[in-house]
C-alpha cells in the first residue's frame, strides 16, 4: 500500500499505521478482510443451498433465506452509518462482528427449522454488515485521494482474493466428504467459514492499552443512556431519510439501487438455478463461482493501475451494459436450448466476475465525493443501504419470479433492470450541487 512510486509522487504522503490509540494496523485489516471474504464466501453460497438440501425448502424458501440475510445487511449498514462519525475504536467494532458472525455461522449449521434457519440468517447478516463500512471509512480518513483509491483496491483485492481461497476451500470440502449426504456437506462449510471468521477477529484484536477506571454510576449518565435507547429508532429511520442528501447524490443513490437491484435480480438464484436446472452438483457450483472470482481478482489488479477519476462514470456504465446483454444471452440460452447451453451460461458468469472491480471501484471512489469529510460516514452508510435494499427487494421478487414464471423470464428483468440504472447513472450531475 505505501510504496516508492507513492512517496516520489506525493513527498507528503504518508500512510500511518497507528493514527489514534483505536486505530489498527492496516496489514492486519487487509488480511483480516480477506479471511472474511474466504468466509463469506462459503455461507453465502451454502445459505442458500442448504434450504433446499438441508431444509427441504423451495427455490422461493431459498431466495427468502438471501433476503432475510440482505435485511440484516441493511440493519448493520443503518447502524454503521449512525456510529462511523462518532465511532473512535474501529478495532473493537471489528473484532466484534467478526467473532459475534462466527458464533451465528455455527448456530446456523445446526438450527432444526426453516423459520429458526430465517432468523439466524437476519441476524448474521447484521452482524457482518459492519465491517465492510467500517474499513472503508477508516481508509477514507487516513489516507489522501491517491492512496485511498490504491486503499479501496487493494481492500477490495484482498477480500476478492480471499473469496476465491474460500469457495476452494469449500469445493475441497465437498470433494473430501463426497460420500457423505449434502446437509452435512453444507454444515462441514459452515463450521469452516466460522473458523475463519475467528481467526480474522483474532487478527484485529489489539490489547487494551489504559487501564480501566470504575466509575461509580449517576443520575446524569444514567439519563443519558436513557435519552439515546429512547431516541435510537428516530435516529434509525431518519438514516433512511434520501431527502437530507443534496440532488446529486440522491440521483447517484437512486441509480446505484437499481443497478444492484437488476444485479441481483440473477443473483439470488443463480446458484440454485445452478444445482436444479443445469443439475450441477455443489461441488461444481462452488468451482464455478471460484472462477468467476479469480476473474474478478485479475481485473482488481487492473483497476490498481487506473488514476483517472474522469473515467469512472464511463466505465460504470459500460459494465452495466455488458451485464445487461449478458443476461439476456442467458435468458436466450434458456428459452431455445441451445447445444453448448451450458458453457455458454459458465462462460458469461465469469465474464460478469471479471467485470465486478470495474463497477465497484469507480463507486467507491466516487461516493467519497458525494459528502464534506464530516459526513462521510453518513454518505457511505448510505451507500451500503442502497445496495442492502436493493438485495433484498430483488431477493423476495427473484424467488417469486423463478417460482412462478421461470429462470428466463428471471434473467430477462433482471437484465431490464440494469439498462434503467446505466440510463439513471448518465442523469447523475457531474458537480457537487
């Protein structure tokens, strides 16, 4: 992250490893974000099919488990916004989610119904939802605009990279268990995925460097809490308030929800489109999104060498559009059967994984720019709520969609969905107004 090229470019620069006595260290931040992804990238998969393996649950129980999980996403993300600006041990906030996700990620293995599988997955959701804005904010307030960018990839990286370790891992999984049934297959994952999930939070656990002083409680302080628990869920839903932004983010919210909303349309049941349609087995599946990871890890290491804020906008667009045209190639596999229907299907959702840093990135580095540094927080808070939102409305219609009208007309939509936010992108004001 801090290197020569850096330092001769910006002689002022400079990266900080310790900025406050709650600050971490960013090496032990980036390979702990790299151990979450490995770990999420198992359960996001298994979350899903489990439902169906483990469970006895439907394409529709499956995509509602997603949702549920995505809910629990925007309720981390809410909370993140609210705290970030006011937060000042990012360490312990991080190491508490990371350990309090791998306590669920084993609870969840081992829960006897749909309904209880449900509420674990809501409540896991929550918990890991705030890491991702809590590196991301502490990037933003340590590093200038250069680094941040190089920050942001390296992060993205380093979680990308640790994405694809996992779904092999998990694939690794599957193959050493292969004579065992499937629900005990997916819970082997889980208890994998929570492994290195404590792990991770062992990584940014830091001593604590004062000793603790009792204080003996009062009235004062015991109103004060009062007065906060009082006035959480005013505070809760007011985050939720896309008036208080000025026009132009608004109009870049907007479209960043319905481009994740088309997104994830496919998304949400992808992988059981995967194991039921295309009558892959889980090992395959995990495999296959192992490529389409290894893609994208390829193409972060290409967005790395871009510097030109100029051609953000340009290269989001660009890629919904390919998405787009992607979906609906798969759409059109689907309905005529063509002969090599598979590998063309294999073939577009890498192409999508190698697109994924092309997205992300310029969004990122964008939404920095969208509030004044004191309320940054806030601005990339917002941000997670928008794509949280957008997971989970296309979630609940996904599975209802496949359910009722089939993966094509599933694919088609979700195509629909992504032009409309390229269209909403290109509306988005070029200054700050």
């Amino acid at each position: 992250l801090y290197n020569k090229k850096l330092e001769k470019k910006h002689k002022n620069l400079k990266i900080y490893y310790d900025i406050d006595e709650d600050s971490m260290n960013l090496k032990r931040t980036f390979f702990a974000f790299a151990l979450q992804g490995a770990a999420l990238s198992g359960v996001n998969l298994v979350l899903s099919l489990f439902v169906v393996t483990g469970l006895n649950g439907n394409v529709k129980n499956a995509s509602l488990a997603i949702a549920l999980f995505s809910t629990g996403n925007l309720v981390g993300s809410i909370a993140s916004s609210m705290v970030l600006d006011r937060l000042k041990s990012f360490s312990r906030l991080v190491f508490g989610s990371l350990f309090g996700s791998a306590l669920l990620t084993i609870l969840i293995a081992f829960v006897p119904t749909i309904k209880i599988y449900y509420l674990i997955a809501l409540l896991l959701g929550a918990v890991v939802a705030l890491v991702g804005p809590a590196l991301t904010f502490h990037l933003s307030k340590t590093l200038d605009d250069l680094a941040y960018r190089k920050g942001i990839n390296y992060l993205n990286l380093f979680n990308s990279v640790g994405q694809t370790t996992g779904m092999l891992l998990g694939s690794l999984i599957l193959a050493v268990l292969s004579s065992m049934k499937d629900p005990s297959k997916m819970r082997s994952v889980f208890i994998s995925s929570a492994i290195l999930l404590v792990v991770a939070s062992i990584t940014v656990a830091e001593r604590e460097r004062e000793m603790t002083i009792r204080r003996k409680p009062s009235i004062y302080t015991t109103k004060l809490l009062f007065t906060k628990v009082v006035r959480f869920p005013k505070k809760f839903f007011d985050v939720l308030n896309i008036r208080k932004l000025d026009k132009r983010a608004r109009v870049f919210m907007i479209a960043v929800f319905i481009s994740f909303f088309g997104a994830n349309i496919l998304f949400s049941v992808f992988s059981i489109y995967l194991k039921l349609y295309l009558k892959l087995s889980s090992q395959s599946v995990f495999l296959l999104y192992a490529i389409n990871s290894i893609a994208a890890n390829g193409a972060f290491y290409l967005t790395g060498l871009i510097n030109d804020r100029a051609k953000d906008k340009l290269f989001v667009r660009a890629v919904l559009i390919i998405r787009a045209m992607l979906f609906l190639l798969m759409a059109a596999v689907g309905y005529f059967h063509f002969k090599f229907s598979s590998a063309i299907v294999f073939v577009s959702f890498v192409i999508i994984g190698f697109s994924w840093p092309f997205f992300y990135v310029p969004l990122s580095v964008e939404i920095v720019k969208l509030g004044s540094p004191a309320s940054r927080g806030r601005i990339i808070g917002f941000f997670n709520i928008s794509i949280n939102i957008a997971v989970i409305s296309a979630s609940f219609v996904a599975g209802y969609i496949a359910l009722k009208l089939g993966y094509v007309a599933t694919f088609g939509i979700g195509a629909f969905f992504l032009i409309i936010g390229e269209i909403a992108f290109s509306q988005v004001p070029g200054k700050r107004e």
